[in-house]
C-alpha cells in the first residue's frame, strides 16, 4: 500500500518503422526456443542484437532482427544474409512501443 506518494506512469511512445521479420509465433517460449536454434546463423549479420515485438493487432510476437525508420538498403540486405544460411525473413512495417 502507498499512502502520500504523487507520481504520473507516462504512456510508451509508439514509433512506425520497418523491421526484418525473422519469424512470428503464437507463443513466447516457442520464439525463445526458436532463437536459441538460429542464434548462430544470425550473430554478426547486424550490429545489433536480435529482438522481439508484441503484435497486439495479430496477437503475435515477431522476431526481428534489425529495425530501421524506412524500408532500408540494410535491412534488405540482412534479410539476403539470413536467405543465404537457409532462413525466412521480410521487410516489413511496424510499429514499435518504446
């Protein structure tokens, strides 16, 4: 219980941006499982680490695997890196909570 404490939660901002979509799945664990898999295919192809989004929209979570403000040259390469080593991945828009 809090008694006299005076505080505001800000919302999370909401950014619109492109993503490499390497995978999505109904399930958090099943994405975690997934990514211990292909860590090793997809170290080094950005500087990045790989990291994961909450589609509320689809009810989803994606793993991506690089983010950027367009549809850029990097993220098309990436996903052509991942395609040579045998994996799925997109460019694709979506918004991300920060």
């Amino acid at each position: 219980v809090l008694v006299g404490v005076d505080f505001t939660l800000k919302e999370k901002a909401q950014t619109q941006g492109y993503i490499a979509n390497i995978g999505d799945f109904s399930s958090l664990a099943i994405l975690k499982t997934y990514y211990q898999l292909i860590k090793k295919n997809v170290s080094g192809v950005v500087k990045h680490s790989p990291f994961y989004v909450k589609d509320t929209v689809l009810n989803r979570y994606v793993l991506a695997l690089a983010y950027d403000k367009t549809e850029s040259v990097m993220l098309k390469d990436a996903c052509l890196n991942i395609a040579e080593k045998g994996l799925s991945c997109t460019v694709q828009a979506q918004r991300i909570s920060h």
